[in-house]
C-alpha cells in the first residue's frame, strides 16, 4: 500500500471527516484485492507524512477499523488486515461449533484440556437440580479455528453419568453426540445466557490474547432433558475480537 500514489489522495473541502476517508481508502483496497488477509499496513507516521494528517486523525480511522475487526493489532510487529469475523448464532451451541465452521469452509480443531472429576460447585449443583454434596463431572476443551485459539469452554454434568463418559472420544465427537452413544440423546430444551465480559488472565493466556482488558463473549447453556431434568451446564468464553453474535427475528 503506496500511499504516495495519486488514488490516496484525501479531498480536504469536502464535509466527510478525514478519519472516515480514511476508513473508506483502506475498505475500497480491500475490496479491490490490493489488500488481502495478513497484509501488513502503513504505521501512522507514514499515513500523516504522505497524506498531511494528524496523528489523532490516522489513530481514529485504524482504532474504529481495529474495532470492527477488519484490522488487526500485533504488539511489536504493526497493524495487519484481520481474518473475516466469526458469526456466532443463538441457535448453534458451541456443541456444533466445528460443524459451524467446517460448514463455511474453516478448518476448525477441538482439544480435551480436561476430563475428571471435581467437588460439588453449589451454583452448579442448583442449576442441574441434583444433592448439593453430589460431584460433578468437569470437561475442558479449546476450539481453534486455522492457527487461532477461538473459544475455550468448561462443561459440567453430573456424576453419574461418568462411567458413560469417560470412555468418550470429545475429539471426534461432540458433547451432544457423545450422551447420544450413552442413551441421553432427548435433550429438547436449550436456554442461552450471553454477556459481555473482559478477558482475564486466564483467559488471556489461553487463548493467546496479546493485550489486556482485551472483551470476550461470555455464553452460558443449560441443557435439558424432554421432562426439563437438566442434563449439562456450559460456560463458553469466545474471544470478542474474532467473533461476533448473530440471529433472526420473525416479523409478524
């Protein structure tokens, strides 16, 4: 990206903000291919020498392009063009998240970071309606879409059903599918909790988050049973900078 060439030329008595002008230079680049995915942009120095910009100028145009996630920021390394947003819908657990995004052509990896057993959580127990001294079955596991860490998720069921799942390949098979293999496939009610939540460091290290405060889409699914027993309670924190949250409305 020469921004010393005639086509980045920005109209100063024109009354569209220089910020958005540059906003829309960097959209039509990549609309035209001359910017692709990984592209490395111009620092701001540059854009104010070549173009006769503040600084504060650039900085708004990239932050607001960095915000909407076409761009993305690496310490120490510059601003780069961001891979396409992930659309996270209401109506695909996180249980069918890889078919999610094998559906649209994203190569998309699961990895078991837990399987055991833990003490009884009060919370937890309430929420799947069992003996507040029963213990839970806790499944960790991590989504990566190409070479990011997306979402990571901690399930909990009740023990019970351990000696059914511990066997379970959750590599090859999905939560759904894997109570499906043990007799527990009538699950006909799903409830969706979604916040907003900043990352913390836990969070930041495992999904390989490079700032801090960086947001995340924290959602939580309770799933029940055709006579509303709950089967299973998910926490699911997907990084908010590369998805973002989908659904529809049916206009009566």
């Amino acid at each position: 990206m020469d921004l010393r060439e005639e086509r980045f030329k920005l109209n100063k008595d024109t009354p569209i903000p220089l910020y958005y002008q540059i906003k829309r230079m960097i959209m039509n680049e990549l609309a035209s291919g001359n910017l692709k995915l990984g592209d490395k942009l111009p620092v701001e120095n540059e854009f104010c020498e070549c173009l006769g910009l503040s600084r504060p100028t650039v900085r708004l145009a990239l932050n607001e392009l960095v915000a909407e996630g076409i761009l993305v920021r690496k310490k120490r390394s510059g601003t780069f063009v961001a891979e396409p947003k992930i659309e996270l819908r209401l109506d695909i657990s996180i249980e069918r998240f890889r078919d999610h995004m094998e559906s649209m052509g994203r190569e998309c990896a699961v990895q078991v970071l837990d399987l055991c057993i833990v003490d009884k959580i009060g919370e937890i127990n309430q929420r799947l309606k069992i003996s507040g001294n029963e213990r839970l079955i806790y499944l960790k596991r991590m989504w990566s879409v190409g070479k990011s860490h997306i979402v990571y998720n901690a399930t909990y069921l009740p023990e019970s059903l351990w000696d059914g799942l511990k066997g379970q390949d959750f590599i090859k098979y999905d939560l759904i599918e894997a109570l499906s293999r043990i007799g527990k496939a009538d699950i006909k009610r799903h409830t969706v909790r979604v916040e907003s939540v900043l990352a913390s460091k836990n969070d930041i290290d495992l999904l390989d988050i490079d700032r801090t405060r960086a947001p995340l889409l924290y959602v939580a699914d309770l799933f029940q049973e055709a006579d509303g027993t709950p089967l299973c309670w998910s926490i699911s924190r997907y990084r908010g900078d590369k998805v973002y949250l989908a659904y529809e409305i049916s206009i009566k």
